[in-house]
C-alpha cells in the first residue's frame, strides 16, 4: 500500500521509458519543479544516462534520489514478459517504490499493457473493483476538461465494471477538475434508451439508482458530442475509449497541419496567418496533447500515471503536475469511499452485488 500523501509529494519515475528517453524526462521533472520546489523524486534508470541528464538541471540533484535498474521495459515487449522481468526494470522498481510506501506514486511514459500488468500485480486492486481502468482528461469547448475512462487497459467489459469505472471516474473529475457533483455519461451508439448493448442499458438502469453518490448520471451520450463540453466523466468499455481517443487524438492533427497548409498555399493566405496568428496559436494551445498528458490507472490500491511516449518536456511536467495533484487530494482514498458507499447500498436495497 502507497504511503499517506505527504506535503512534499514523493513520486517515483521511471528514466527509460518514453520514446526518447531519460533526457525529456528529466527535463521535465526540472520544468516540474520550477512550479512547484516542494516535488522529491525517486528515479529509476541507467545511472550512466541519468546523472549527466540531472546535471544540468540546477537544484534537481538535491530533489533526486537516482536508483540504478539493469534493465527497462521495452515497447514492443508482452506483457506477460515484462511481468517476469518486473523486478530488475526501472518500470517495475519505480512501481514496486508504491508498493513498499518508499513514493506516493509512479509514472511512466513506457509500454501502456506493461505498465498495467505490473502495476496490477504490485499494488492490487482496491475492494469492489474488478478491473482498474485508465482515465485522462480531454479538451472540450466548455469551462472544463473532460474526463473519459476506460481508454484501453480493458477491452471487453460487463455492466459492473461500468458502473465501478463511473464511480472512479466522478471521484477523479472532482478531484482534478474540481466539481462537485460531476456529470456522467456512458459513451453509446445513440442517446435513446432502447439503444446500445445489453451491458450499457444494465449499467445505466444501476446508475440512475444511484443518486446517493456525488455525481449525476444523465444518460448516453454519442461520439461526435464529446468535445461540446456538456458532460464531465464519459464512461466506455477499452475497446471503444481507445479508438475514441486515438480519433479525437487524430482529428487535431488533422486540423492543425489542414491550417498550415490552407496558410501557406499562396500569397494572399501567408497575409491572412498574419492576421490569424493569435487565433491559431489559441487553437494550437487548446489541441496540443502535451498539455492534456497525464493518463491515471484508477482502481488500484495505490497512484500510477501514464504519460506519452511521445511526450516533450513540457507533457512529461504536466504528467507529474497531475500526479501531484491526485496525491495531494487523496485521490485513492475518494475512490474508495464512494466505492463503500455504493456497495453499502446495493447491498441494503437488494441490488447489484
């Protein structure tokens, strides 16, 4: 079990994963505590990559306590490899830190499944659920992110991982985005009752029941709705939470290099970006995946983070800023409080068990 959160957050970090390695993390880390000095690290790598990184970063030695690890997690590695070699990876020493109260949480930029194996293995999950979920926030057009979950560490799911997921997530929402009764929504094919599978209708008939716990589900919501900001915590089985993300992730690409194009296809439009510059840069700020980065694994009896394998600098510092976050609000300790809380009732009433 992770230790109590503490006021300087310990978080554990694992060097090697990521697509470029130690070096964007470290960066990171360092742009991480130039907002918040009160940061400690525990890091976990090849020592002869690690520590000229730190160097020249002023003030991040004296944070950092570096652990050497013989090995890392490769992308394209199983799974059910990366299980047995857990113990000599800097992934798996960076969980194991949780696991023995050394951090208050992990994070990795390394290989998703691994990390969730791993994880799940070390830390367990926590009473009443089934299955963690990972959950992240996505940019909208309203006031707030969106938090949406699961986003792939599980591919097929019943009704009641639906409604432990909706659960976390609400918990997550009002944790990270201050909400306090955020609104939910289970992702569908149509926003009709009589639509969807038979798992979605069954979760949605336990969470209208629900209303004795801090959130407020409002029924279905489709695809195409969820950047209009009209909900807080969107709620998917893996399969389709992953494919959501990877479009949306998809769609921003998409309209970021179609604005570029349009802009320097001639003359008159190199005038117009001129114009335009400050609207774009907005819209370029609002797309930009690395200030949205920072993937949770919900459920589990202790905090680790996801972060990009493609993440810069500055997506590794908004990773760690959200794990900062989730340790100094408790994060787990909520999840398990509204999760006694539902079992407590369903119990009571007859309900699901």
């Amino acid at each position: 079990m992770a230790k109590a959160a503490s006021k300087s957050p310990r978080i554990a970090i694992d060097a090697m994963g990521g697509d470029i390695g130690p070096a964007v993390i470290i960066a990171g880390m360092a742009r991480a505590r130039r907002k918040s000095a009160a940061l400690r690290f525990e890091l976990y790598g090849d020592e002869k990559l690690i520590n000229p990184e730190i160097a020249k970063h002023a003030g991040l030695a004296a944070a950092t306590n570096v652990h050497h690890a013989i090995d890392a997690i490769q992308g394209s590695e199983k799974p059910s490899q990366a299980i047995r070699r857990a113990k000599t990876t800097s992934m798996g020493m960076a969980i194991n830190a949780v696991k023995d109260g050394i951090a208050d949480a992990a994070l990795s930029a390394g290989n998703t499944g691994a990390l969730m194996a791993i994880a799940k293995l070390a830390l367990r999950t926590m009473p009443g659920i089934d299955r963690p979920a990972l959950a992240a926030l996505l940019p909208t057009l309203g006031d707030n992110d969106l938090v949406m979950l699961d986003l792939g560490a599980n591919t097929e799911c019943d009704a009641q991982n639906l409604v432990q997921f909706a659960v976390m997530g609400a918990a997550y929402a009002r944790t990270a985005l201050s909400i306090d009764k955020p609104r939910v929504k289970l992702l569908n094919i149509g926003t009709e009752e009589l639509k969807g599978t038979g798992e979605l209708k069954e979760a949605a008939a336990l969470l209208r029941e629900a209303d004795y716990l801090p959130f407020s589900f409002i029924g279905f919501t489709e695809g195409d709705q969820l950047s209009r900001g009209e909900v807080d915590v969107v709620v998917t089985d893996g399969f389709s939470g992953n494919i959501a993300l990877k479009t949306a992730e998809g769609t921003a690409r998409f309209v970021t290099d179609l604005h570029r194009r349009a802009f320097t296809s001639s003359l008159r439009s190199k005038a117009g970006f001129a114009l335009s510059k400050p609207a774009l840069h907005m819209l370029k700020v609002h797309l930009d995946p690395n200030n949205h980065n920072g993937a949770v694994f919900l459920g589990l009896n202790g905090l680790v983070v996801k972060s990009h394998g493609s993440a810069t600098p500055k997506g590794v510092a908004n990773a760690i800023e959200v794990t900062a976050r989730m340790i100094g609000n408790d994060i787990t300790r909520k999840i398990g409080d509204d999760l006694d809380n539902f079992r407590a009732h369903a119990f009571s009433d007859g309900g699901a068990k």
